[in-house]
C-alpha cells in the first residue's frame, strides 16, 4: 500500500512539474504566423490539457492552461468562423458558430473561476451584484493578472456572442469588474491588452460611454505604440464604427493590414488582427458601420 501511494505521489509531482513546465513554454506558440497550423495545434493542446486536467483537477497551471486556451480559441477562431459565415449569408452555420464561441467561453470561464476560487472563494455569493464583486477582487494582487485578464475576457467574449439571451448578457458587469481590476493591479499588463477589451466594451454601441472607449485605447496605443495590432482593430470596428467616422476606420485597419509583422513575441495575436482587419474593410462590414 506505501509503495502504491509513493508511486502515485511521484506520478503528481511529475505532471505538476509537466503542467508548470509547459505554461512556462507557452509564449513559444504567439510566435507562430501560420493561422491554420496555430489553429491545429490549439484544438489538439486543449484535448490534452482537458486530459490533464481529469488526472490533476487542482492543478493551477492546468487550470490556467484551460482558462486562456478556451479563450483565445473562442476569439481567434470560432468567433472568425461565426463572422466568416455571417458574411456568406449562411444563418444556419452562422449561429452554429456562435454557439460553438458561446461553448468555449463559458468553459474558460468555468476554468477560470475555479482558479480564483483558490485564492478568493465564495464568488457565487459575491455576484450577486457589482459592489460585491469589487469587493470580492480586492483580494487579488499583481501576480494574478493573467488570471483575472483571461477569466475576465472569457466572461466578456461569451456576453458579446449572447445579446439575445438576456440571462447572460445581463451579467457583464462582473467580467467588466475583472478587466478594470487587472488595470488597477498593472495598467500596462501585456501591451495594454486589458485597456483594449475595456475600450470596446465601453464603444459597444451608440448609448455606450464612448469618452471612457477612446482613453482606453489611446492609453493602450500608448503602451504598445500601436504594434499590437488588435488595438487598432478593435478602435476601428468598435469606436470608430459607432462614431460614423469612416477615415478614421479606414486609416486604422489600412494600417493594420500593412503593418508587416511589429511584434514577433505577439505574431499569432497580429495574424488573427489583419485577418479581422481584411474582413471589416469589406463592404458588408462597412456597411454595418453605416458608411
């Protein structure tokens, strides 16, 4: 019986260590420019890590690994396909797509709490409204900001592929709450990336807080001098689509689609943006804008 738990304790250390070792390893992959071969190697790593995850469900690398793996797989590429589709006029692909966006989110979003719970728990009872959830991520410090970021993004990528189900887009405000306290913990944290998901929640239309929209994501155009291509397309798509301000639109994803490759470490970040920014220069997505 010793000799079974020893040998099960060793098998734990050793994917601990795996799981520690390959978070570490991860940035490797952002090089990538290849969007179909990143595409692969995401959907199969999740397989893994969900494996992984089964042996070592504790585990905060793993958990981690889960939370940002969903995320970026329901923003790089089932949100490109829902938007591929609806540009081709196939509603029915269309809103398989989303649902498939909705499914990733609400999974990082599930990994994501489970990680914050380790630190802070009791999340169920502090949602029950903003206050209560401030209150809650106070109990978060700098080092937890990859964490709260991709956990926040989560909830706010699933809002954003769910308008018309009022019992999930009523709730923003908590992932909302998640992405301003990244920015209070390190308001340059990742080339200003949480600036630039609070810049287009707040352009979200029309009636949003457009002042706070455009200080977002100027101050991130300031931190990552503009060469995290996203932030430009997302002032374009969302700021500048709701102000009707076609030049402005136009310069910003012309710039993006001939931005070359600015940031080697983000290169995969950068390939999904000139894809998306090819797409809004369409006349389908211009359209939308009103121009």
């Amino acid at each position: 019986m010793s000799l079974g738990l020893a040998s099960g304790g060793c098998r734990q250390m050793m994917l601990d260590r795996q799981l520690e070792s390959v978070r570490k390893a991860s940035p490797a992959f952002m090089t990538l420019g290849d969007y179909e071969v990143a595409r692969t190697i995401v959907y199969s790593s999740l397989g893994n890590y969900e494996g992984q995850h089964r042996l070592a469900p504790n585990n905060a690398d793993g958990l981690f690994l889960l939370t940002r793996g969903w995320a970026a797989a329901g923003f790089n590429f089932m949100e490109d396909d829902w938007e591929a589709s609806t540009d081709a006029g196939d509603d029915e692909l269309a809103e398989e797509n989303r649902t498939r966006a909705r499914g990733a989110y609400t999974r990082a979003a599930f990994y994501g709490l489970e990680l914050l719970e380790q630190k802070a728990q009791d999340f169920q009872l502090a949602r029950r409204d903003a206050r209560s959830v401030r209150t809650w991520l106070k109990s978060f410090e700098a080092i937890d900001a990859d964490s709260l970021y991709w956990t926040g993004f989560a909830w706010m990528g699933r809002v954003n592929v769910s308008k018309d189900i009022p019992e999930i887009s009523s709730e923003s405000a908590i992932g909302v709450a998640m992405l301003e306290r990244v920015v209070e913990l390190d308001a340059d944290w990742n080339h200003g990336l949480a600036h630039v998901a609070l810049g287009a929640w707040h352009a979200r239309s029309a009636s949003g807080e457009l002042d706070k929209a455009r200080e977002h994501f100027e101050r991130a155009m300031r931190i990552n001098g503009g060469k995290l291509l996203i932030t430009q397309v997302q002032f374009a798509r969302t700021y500048y689509c709701v102000r009707n301000d076609k030049a402005n639109y136009v310069r910003l994803l012309t710039n993006v689609v001939d931005a070359g490759d600015p940031l080697p470490d983000h290169r995969l970040s950068n390939t999904v943006a000139q894809r998306r920014a090819k797409r809004y220069l369409s006349d389908v997505r211009m359209a939308d804008c009103g121009f």
